[in-house]
C-alpha cells in the first residue's frame, strides 16, 4: 500500500553543521533510509579533499548523478520508505540538478556561526575533510531562494530538538510518512 512517502529529505549545508547525525536522527524518526552522500564520492575526490583542495563543479555533477540514481533505485524497491540524505548540496544549481531527477526533493538548511561550525569540525575524528575547506564551503553556498521547498534551522538547537522541529516544519506529505 503506497502513501506517498518517497520524496527524498536532503539535510545540506557546509562542513561540520552536523548533516550526517541529523539526518540518521530524522531517518529515524521517520523510520526512513538513510543515506550519506560522502560515501557516493569517487576516492579521487575524497583525495583532494583530504589534500584540502576544494571540489569543483565537474568533480560534483557524477557525485551528485550517482545519489540521484541510487535515491530512485531504492525508491522503485521500496516506495513506501522515504530517504533522508546527508549532503551539502551547495549550491542551486546543485539543488536543480537533483530536483531534475527527483521533482519532490525536500531541503534542510543547517546553519550556524562559523565560530561553532570550526569548533565543530575540531572535534571530529577520522573525517577527510580539513578545516581549511570551510572558507571554500561557506564562499560556495547559495542558501535556498523562497521558491525551493527548504526549512531553515539553526543548529544551535541540541541535536533532538533540532529533530522535532524538522519534523513539525516537513510539508504535509512528508509527514504524513511518520
């Protein structure tokens, strides 16, 4: 029995808001899929990130192809269950490219000081990607216009409240998947 669950929940933003643990927390609390971008990368774009280099357009394009198919693969196996996606999705054109694939995409800006996203990414362990590519990633971003379905949340919130107020912001559809 179908109910119009599928349509895919990006968490975006820069490097070090917390897209990864916010969208496992709303996969969850949707009893979605959850999906991380970075593990659709190729290893020469982790290399130059780990080399502090930042991506270009060219290098993102078959990165963000790749989700897109993997996000409708997984949505003709189970189209009752919804994707949470963590990924930056930078920029419009970014956005457009996965609407063009994926017309009900759902965007969740995650935004915060810098001073707590540096503070953030100092704490992480194990990640590829350096501080020095904040700067790039904030240079990049193009916060979403009016005319894109985007939430908006500060993540100043603890990480459970910044859940449920995703959750009580989802357009109708998308909660009428919980």
């Amino acid at each position: 029995m179908s109910n119009g669950c599928s349509n895919p929940v990006f968490i975006m933003g820069v490097c070090g808001v917390g897209k990864s643990s916010v969208a496992l927390d709303l996969a969850e609390a949707l009893s979605a899929q959850y999906l991380e971008a970075d593990d659709f990368h190729p290893e020469s774009n982790i290399s130059s990130m780990r080399r502090g280099e930042p991506l270009t357009d060219e290098m993102r394009w078959p990165w963000l192809e790749g989700i897109c198919q993997e996000i409708k693969a997984r949505q003709q196996e189970h189209p009752d269950r919804q994707a949470v996606v963590a990924c930056s999705a930078l920029k419009r054109a970014y956005r457009d490219l996965i609407r063009s694939h994926l017309p009900d995409a759902q965007f969740i800006l995650l935004t915060g000081p810098k001073q707590l996203i540096q503070q953030r990414m100092l704490q992480r362990k194990d990640h590829f990607m350096p501080l020095s590519l904040l700067e790039s990633q904030l240079a990049d971003l193009e916060r979403p216009s009016p005319d894109e379905k985007h939430i908006s949340i500060d993540i100043n919130l603890s990480r459970k409240e910044i859940t449920k107020a995703i959750v009580a912001q989802l357009l109708p559809a998308t909660r009428a998947c919980i």
